[in-house]
C-alpha cells in the first residue's frame, strides 16, 4: 500500500498551493513556488484511481515519507513546510 | 450370534488376507481389528496381539514416515527460500540505462542512469543527479513514467528564467541540459 496516494498527493498540491502544469503525458507536473520562485517540482499520475502510488513525491518535495504524509493529512502548515526546506537550503 | 474364533486360528488368515493392506494401509487394519472384526467374522484378539501388530507396522512404516517428513521439511524449506529469493528480488535495486526520450522532442545526450527499487508495493524510478523520480506498478512503467517526467521537467524548466528558480529545480535544470537537449 502506497504512503502517498493519488488523493493524498492532490492534498499536497492543495496545501503546496503548488500550480499544476497539464500535458499530455502520463502526468502532469506541479510547481511550488516561494518568494516568486519555483522551489519544487512533482509529477501528478493520472488516472481516476485514487490509490494510485506516488511515493516518489517526497523526495522530491525534501521530506521523508512519514512528514509528507503528515502534509498531506493536516498537522504541517505550508508554512512548516517551507521552514523545513529553508533549513535545506533548498529555498 | 456366532461364538468368536480363536485368533490362533484367525491370524494367519488374517495376515494372509490382509498381506496387501497391512504393508499399505496399517492403520485401517488395526482399526479394523480392534473392533474385534474381520471381513465380516467375528475375531477375538487380544492386547498384546494388537501390541505385536503395532510394534511390526512401526518397524517397517517409522523408517518410511521419517523419510517421508524429511521430504516434507524439504519441500517446506524449498518453498521458503523461493519466497524469500522472490522478496529479494523485488527489494533489489537495479540500474537502467536511459537512452532516449522518444516519442517526447528531446534526446539524451550523455546516458543517464535510472535506479529502480521497489516501496511500499510499487516501483520508483529515479534519477537521482536532478532529484527526479517516477512511480509505476511495475518496473517498466516507472521506468516510462520517469522518462516522462524528466522530459516534462526539461520542458517546463528551460522555459523559465533561472531567476525564477529555486535552488532545487535550478540544480535540476543544470543536470538535465547536461544529459538532455532539444530534438534539432
């Protein structure tokens, strides 16, 4: 079973308030931006299937699995977030 | 009701009639025997004769059962090891060549490596140099899926300025235009 499903990573684009670039591909790319720059990128599966693996987001989003999930299901803010990858360097 | 036989008299019958079965199938013999019957007639049989029986059926059958549960360990073992060699084998990580891009406008210009691994009952595929990865329920597919994002990264990132980048997707930028260019 998946960590991140495909419903969880759509919460995580919600709280990222991350902007969601359609192609034609088998995914679609979301970009997060801070300060006016973009600070991470991720690819959204498709399909309607809403336990659809994504487990490849946090990495990309420079979280460990467990806190990516927490994102995604409400205890850490955006703005926890943005401070953990502040404190990366990564933004 | 007829008066039970001797099983002076009854025993050799008995372990005539009953030579196939008794080598075969001890068990129902002495079940049989113990209810006091034999193919119909009434036998009298004592303790100690079912005693004898058993000890002769244990000499001849505990050798064949031994064997037979060492055969059975073994299966049991064989089967584990496939299970576990089954495991590892998902649980590997291997390394795939990426060579093209196609059918996407781009090609690879230096071959990047992706490292497949399997997580929480699916593949990830990443690219590990750009911070880029892919997931799909079987090794092809995140494989595929990868190379879709690697190129829809390019796609997206060449566009912006790098002004308008992080430091994580400008890092990204800088590995991809290494590895990957625009269709001429």
């Amino acid at each position: 079973m998946a960590i991140i499903t495909k419903q969880l990573a759509m919460e995580i684009v919600r709280k990222l308030k991350a902007k969601v670039v359609k192609r034609k591909g088998p995914h679609d790319i979301a970009l997060v931006e801070h300060e006016g720059k973009i600070v991470a990128d991720f690819g959204i599966r498709r399909g309607s299937n809403k336990e659809l693996g994504h487990d490849h987001i946090p990495e990309q989003i420079f979280l460990r699995p467990s806190k990516a999930r927490l994102l995604a299901q409400c205890p850490m803010s955006r703005e926890d977030w943005v401070k953990i990858i502040t404190e990366k360097g990564k933004a | 009701m007829p008066e039970p036989e001797s099983i002076d008299r009854i025993c050799p019958a008995l372990e005539h009639e009953y030579s196939d079965l008794w080598w075969e199938q001890p068990h129902a013999v002495l079940v049989e025997l113990a209810r006091g019957r034999s193919r119909g007639r009434i036998v009298a049989i004592s303790e100690e004769d079912i005693e004898n029986l058993i000890e002769d059926f244990t000499a001849v059958l505990l050798p064949r059962w031994e064997e037979a549960a060492r055969l059975e360990t073994l299966q049991r073992e064989v089967a584990l090891l496939k299970g576990r060699c089954a495991v590892l084998e998902r649980l590997s990580p291997i390394l795939v060549p990426i060579k093209s891009l196609a059918p996407e406008p781009y090609e690879v210009v230096k071959p990047l490596h992706a490292v497949v691994r399997y997580q929480n009952e699916q593949y990830i595929a990443s690219f590990f140099d750009a911070n880029l990865s892919a997931s799909g329920d079987t090794q092809v597919e995140a494989v595929l899926n990868l190379k879709d994002i690697i190129a829809g990264t390019f796609e997206i990132l060449t566009t912006l300025q790098e002004s308008e980048l992080g430091p994580g997707p400008l890092q990204q930028r800088k590995v991809l235009e290494e590895f990957v260019q625009k269709k001429a």
